[in-house]
C-alpha cells in the first residue's frame, strides 16, 4: 500500500511540475512580447478609439489599478500592455494570468507564490507573479472567474501593497502595478455575491471599457492591414491588400468575436488566398446572408400587399436614382456589395439611367 501510495505522490508532483513548467514558458512569452520593440497595435481611427488612447495615456503616468472591461476579443490584454509600454515600468516585466484558463489548484502558489515545504512536492522555495511581475505590471485576466476565497488575498494585496508566500510567515512588499480585465458584469456579480464588493471597489479605480468592433468600424482597414502585414511577416505567401468587394463584406459582418475573429478571418485568408490579394472566396464566410438581410430592412415599412421582389427592386431603383446611377454609394445605402447590387440589376432588368 505504502508503495502505491508512493508512486500516487510521484505523479502528482510530476503533473505539478509540468502545469508549472507550462505556465512558466507562457510567462517568458508575455514579457518577451511586451517588451518587443515592435509592439505597436494599430487600428485607432475612431473616435470611440482616440479616446481609449487618451484614457490609456492619462492612466500609464500613474501606478494606479485599472479595469478593463468589454467583450470577448475586443483587445483587452493588447490594452493592458500599451498601458504598461508607456509607462514608467515599461523596462520591468508585463506579467499576463489567464485566471479562467489555470487550474484553480495552481491559481493561488502561482500569484503568492511559495515556501519549501508548504506542500507535497514543494521541494524549494518559488516566489509567486506579483513578485516577478515587481516594479512592473501584472495582468489579471477573467478577473470575473476568481474564486471567492482567493478574492480575499487579492484585496489584501490591493490594500496593504504586499503578498505573504503558502508556508511563510513575513510579509513582503511589492510595488507591481496591477491591471485586471472581464469580459463579465461585476456588477450583477456582486449583487448575485459571486464577486466581493469591496474587491470590486478596489479594481475599479480606472475604468476602460472597450468597445465591440461592430460600434468601431472605421478602424476595420487599419486592422486589417496591420493583420496582413503581421501574417506577412510569418507566412510564406505575401498578400498586397483586400479587394473591394471582400472589404464590404466584412464591413457588413457583425464580428461576434471581435477583433480576435478579425483575426482569425485574415489568417484564413491567407491560407486559402491563390493570390496576392484577399478576395470574398477566401474570407469564409457567408456574408451575403447578412447583406440580404440588410437590403430587406431597408424595405421594411412598405405596402404589406406589395411583392417582396417588387419592394426590393423599388429600394433599388429609389437608391439608384438617389445617387444618378452611382453604383457604389447606391450599395453601400443598401447595406450590400457592389457584386450584389449588380446582380440584382441584372435580375430586375433595372435600366442603367435609372
């Protein structure tokens, strides 16, 4: 039994070891890209965004907290290192904890850190990521998922500036910046009790709430162009740019995963693309469903006897005739490509003087 016993501690302190390892290298990572001299995310054309930028400028002189807010994939973490690159920290480490992506057992000796001895298989002391993270920054991401017991040593940092290692007994100070970021409501986490209040409090000190990319859209060429530049950069075809009728299809797309599926979209593309320009075939996806529909809503509110097709030629006609047979403004008033309209010109047999 002794011997079971003994291979069962074996195994979990070599499955410790490597979640360890795994973390560690993701760590090195993070620091790596926050300090490359060619972090420099692009895409701020908007007002919306013009101001995020003032936000992040006016915060980065201070060492306050900051809580970063918005949806899934809208670039909360590329927020959080912009903060720390023009900060007064921007030489000391950036430190990223994906706090809904680590295993609840680890969350706590990885952030506070470790005696000898404090549990099966520390065989050494380990100083945790506010330590590391020292007279930098450290990134608590999903801060929406940290357990409520955990909550309260991480108000205690907030509070007091200083962590206590498992097994120790001395407090030790830390001067580490701390950013958190969910794409959760803290406030109705709070009212549920999922989230402390007074935790809360202390992390919303600086607020900044991203936007969507649906509410950002003038941004949508530069992201674009800084994703072909960016997969220029490691794929072996070379992409000059986005034809017309690709870029209105995605102008038209409401990207439920924001600026990451952005992303993922141009990557494809890339693969998929047989030349040096991104065309519709290479986007994936089904963009004239949403096109469709936006040409319906442009004709909603019309005689309800009336034909759809007789409305949706009528919309056409009154579009055409708006811009002097201008094909272009007539599309994008209709929410459709130039492809589209055309086609149903074709259709509708729509006389070109129209």
């Amino acid at each position: 039994l002794s011997y079971l016993q003994k291979i069962e501690e074996q195994a979990k302190k070599l499955k410790r070891l490597i979640e360890e390892k795994i973390i560690h290298d993701k760590l090195e990572s993070e620091i790596t890209t926050a300090r490359s001299p060619d972090f420099n995310p692009r895409g701020i054309s908007s007002g919306k965004m013009h101001e995020i930028s003032r936000l992040i400028h006016k915060v980065a002189a201070t060492p306050s907290t900051v809580l970063i807010t918005g949806e899934s994939g809208t670039g909360k973490e590329v927020t959080a290192k912009q903060i720390h690159k023009i900060s007064p920290g921007d030489n000391f480490p950036f430190i990223a904890v994906n706090l809904g992506g680590m295993p609840e057992t680890l969350i706590e000796s990885e952030l506070f850190g470790y005696e000898r001895g404090a549990f099966t298989g520390a065989a050494a002391r380990k100083p945790g990521m506010f330590e590391l993270a020292a007279s930098g920054t450290i990134f608590l991401d999903e801060i929406g998922d940290m357990p409520m017991h955990l909550q309260v040593k991480l108000l205690r940092v907030l509070q007091d500036k200083k962590v206590q290692r498992l097994g120790g007994t001395q407090p030790i100070p830390i001067n580490t910046r701390i950013i958190a970021a969910t794409n959760k409501n803290l406030e109705k986490l709070v009212k549920t009790e999922k989230f402390r209040e007074d935790l809360y409090y202390r992390l919303n000190v600086f607020r900044i709430n991203l936007p969507p990319l649906r509410e950002r859209m003038e941004d949508l060429p530069d992201l674009i162009s800084y994703f072909i530049d960016k997969f220029n950069s490691v794929m072996s075809n070379q992409i000059t740019g986005i034809d017309e009728e690709a870029l209105d299809i995605l102008k038209h797309y409401s990207f439920p995963g924001n600026i990451r599926e952005l992303e993922n979209i141009i990557e494809r593309a890339f693969i998929l693309s047989d030349d040096k320009i991104i065309r519709p075939g290479d986007l994936g996806l089904s963009g004239n469903i949403d096109q469709e529909k936006s040409l319906n809503n442009k004709i909603t509110g019309k005689k309800k006897h009336t034909k759809l097709r007789d409305l949706e030629k009528e919309a056409i006609e009154e579009a055409l005739h708006k811009w002097e047979g201008n094909r272009t403004k007539a599309a994008e008033e209709l929410g459709i490509t130039r492809r589209t309209l055309f086609n149903k010109i074709k259709e509708y047999k729509i006389e070109e003087n129209t």
